[in-house]
C-alpha cells in the first residue's frame, strides 16, 4: 500500500451497531478518520446482509435506528469488496463464532490494518493475528493506540 493511501479497516457488525444504532461516543475517533480519508472501511455483500438482518430482527428497536441514514452511512463509507473464498490452510486463523470468520477471512486478504470488534471469540484471536499485521481491538483500544506516539 502506498503510504498516501488510507489504511484498510474492518469493522465487525456490533461495532457499526455501536456506531449507527447505539452512537457510542468511543465511535467517533475511526469515524472521523473513515471521513477525512485516513482509513479505507472494507465490507462485503455478507456482511451488508449481515447488518440488514439485525436491524430487520427489531434488536435495537428501542434505539429507534434510521435505516436510511445507516445504509447512507453504509454507501458512503464502505469500500465494498468480494467475499473471500476461505483456504483450507490448516495456518488460518480460525474463529470459533463461524458466523465472524467472514471477518477475520476479509482482513487478512486484503489486507487490513485493523479489525474492529466487541465479540469475544473474535478478540482471542488477537494475539495470533500481529504476525500477520492485523491489530483485532475494540474501538477504545484503536483510538488508544492512534493517541500514542
């Protein structure tokens, strides 16, 4: 990647939910930088369902969510890409949510700088994922690491 280019990011569903839906406040430093063009928020059509079928579940109904602005947000923000066809490389990084894998599979193809999720199974697999240059935290810990020298 040329070093003018935006870093690649991946965000996971509970995240843009925190973002879109809940308006966490700890949102707003990678959204500020998906704005000013300092990161590159890569998605899949899966993962585009993924969220349409949460929201269209009711789960944060009593959040009162506009799904105009979050399919906006969705159109302006996200590079979209094809989905990545799994390996059966035993090396892998393997999930043990199969329904986060597609995460974790888009990141390190492409790859992504940074995967940004609260699930758990998804965080284990930070320690495993530096060798291959991908940072797996949650949105607190990403603005931490942009605020140290």
């Amino acid at each position: 990647m040329n070093p003018t280019s935006p870093a690649a990011i991946v965000l996971d569903t509970n995240v843009v939910l925190d973002w879109l839906v809940f308006r966490n406040p700890a949102c707003q430093p990678f959204v500020e930088a998906l704005a000013d063009g300092r990161l590159c928020w890569l998605a899949t059509p899966a993962m585009r369902d993924e969220l349409g079928h949460v929201l269209s579940r009711g789960v944060a109904a009593a959040w009162e969510p506009d799904p105009g602005a979050i399919w906006m947000a969705w159109e302006r923000h996200v590079t979209e890409v094809p989905a990545v066809v799994a390996s059966g490389d035993k090396s892998r990084l393997r999930c043990t949510d199969s329904d986060d894998q597609k995460f974790v599979d888009l990141a390190l193809a492409h790859p992504a700088r940074w995967l940004l999720s609260r699930d758990r199974a998804v965080l284990k697999l930070a320690r495993r994922a530096r060798p291959f240059g991908l940072d797996i935290v949650t949105p607190e810990a990403w603005a931490a690491l942009q605020l140290t020298p």
